[in-house]
C-alpha cells in the first residue's frame, strides 16, 4: 500500500494530483507549520501577460507560529471578488470554463473561516472532475504526536502502508535510514509536467508550466500526465 502526504494548498499545480493519483491513500498534514510565502495560501494562474498569484489573506498573529488548521482567513479583504473575476477575466473563453465555473461562482460566495476548510473543499471538487479516487484523511485525525521523519513514518504505520511516495524534495530533508529500520520502502515522485492547451498559447515554446491545476481544468476538462 502507497501513502502520500502534502500540506493543503490553495488551487494546487498539476505535481499535487500526480501524487495523489500514484498513492492508495493520501493524507492532509494539517497540523504542521503554516509558512507564510509559500503555496498554502496562493498559486498562479496563466494571463496573457505571463501568470499572476491568486492569494488568500489570512490573519496575522504577529510572528506566532501557527498549525495550518488553526490559519483564519481575512474577511475583511474582499478577496473572494478578485479571484472570482480574475477567472473570469483569463478563463472565460478556455473550452470548459462554463462548465465548472459555477463551483467557484459558489466557492467565492461563502464566507470562509479556515483555509484549510476552503483549500480542501476545492481540492476535493479537483479530484473528483480529474477521476481520481484515492482515499483522503486528515493528520488531525490520525492523532499523529511525532515530527519530521518519524512523523510520516507513524502516519505510514497507522495506515498499514509498506511505501511511502514523497515528492522530490523529500531528499533534502528525509532521513532515509528510518523508513528502511521501519520496513518502509521510501520512493521519490518523478513528474514530468505535461504540455496542453492554454489560453494565450501561441505555440509549444510558449506553454508556461507549474499552473495552478485550474489552467487545466478550464482548458482540458480533464486530469492528463
């Protein structure tokens, strides 16, 4: 059994699913470390011009160290009408833009508390459009207690996994010997971005990969590798 693990992103790119389409079970780590500047809070989508970031304040606690479970989002921003709009505005002529807009139209009309509530609800929504089914649970309810290494390990274990997929930057900071003490095959993801269709496109040369995986969603309609 193959488990993946992957901090809950906003609008994640193309790599994210990969992985969690090659696991047979995927878990949200929901009580590490939010990290302000990454992508758990934006990610890009292509314009004419290049890509822009799509973001979601969230409330600052003033340098306090916080579990991506507890991030609140900044209401008070008015934020949900610029990504609204900015769909609209880069998507609206992507072949299948008509046919999943309505799920954002409805996303950016709630008003969300947690970014972890929003970011799995959209990821979710992704997964399923992209046809795959892979099983999804939360580090929250695992009740895992353990850190780094020994953190995926206890997840491995508590799912009866015997491997765990990490994406290629697990080299830098896995300790590779506890998987194998733990008889646990550690494999790392070798993705290679696909080129498509995209709006603006002129030709090959001109594809800009590491979109958010709405870029395909709007212009394929389906999940390709």
């Amino acid at each position: 059994m193959i488990v993946a693990v992957h901090q809950p992103q906003y609008l994640p790119w193309l790599g994210y699913f990969d992985k969690i389409a090659k696991s047979d079970a995927f878990v949200f780590l929901d009580r590490v470390q939010y990290k302000e500047r990454e992508f758990q809070n934006r990610n890009k989508i292509r314009t004419k011009d290049g890509w822009m970031w799509l973001t979601v304040p969230v409330v600052s606690r003033h340098g306090e160290r916080q579990k991506i479970c507890d991030v609140l989002i900044d209401n008070s921003a008015g934020w949900q009408n610029q990504h609204l709009e900015s769909l609209r505005s880069w998507y609206g002529r992507a072949p299948f833009f008509n046919e999943h807009f309505p799920f954002f139209e409805d996303v950016y009309k709630r008003q969300w508390e947690r970014l972890t509530d929003l970011s799995t609800h959209i990821i979710k929504y992704l997964l399923e459009k992209f046809s795959i089914s892979t099983p999804l649970s939360f580090e929250a309810e695992l009740d895992i207690r353990s850190a780094k290494t020994d953190r995926i390990i206890d997840i491995c274990r508590k799912l009866k996994a015997d491997t765990y997929l990490s994406g290629a930057g697990g080299r830098d900071y896995l300790d590779e010997e506890k998987f194998g003490r733990a008889g646990i095959k550690l494999a790392y993801q070798d993705y290679k971005h696909p080129v498509y269709r995209q709006q603006f496109m002129k030709d090959k040369s001109d594809f800009i990969p590491y979109m958010s995986a709405l870029d395909l969603l709007f212009n394929e309609g389906r999940f390709i590798t």
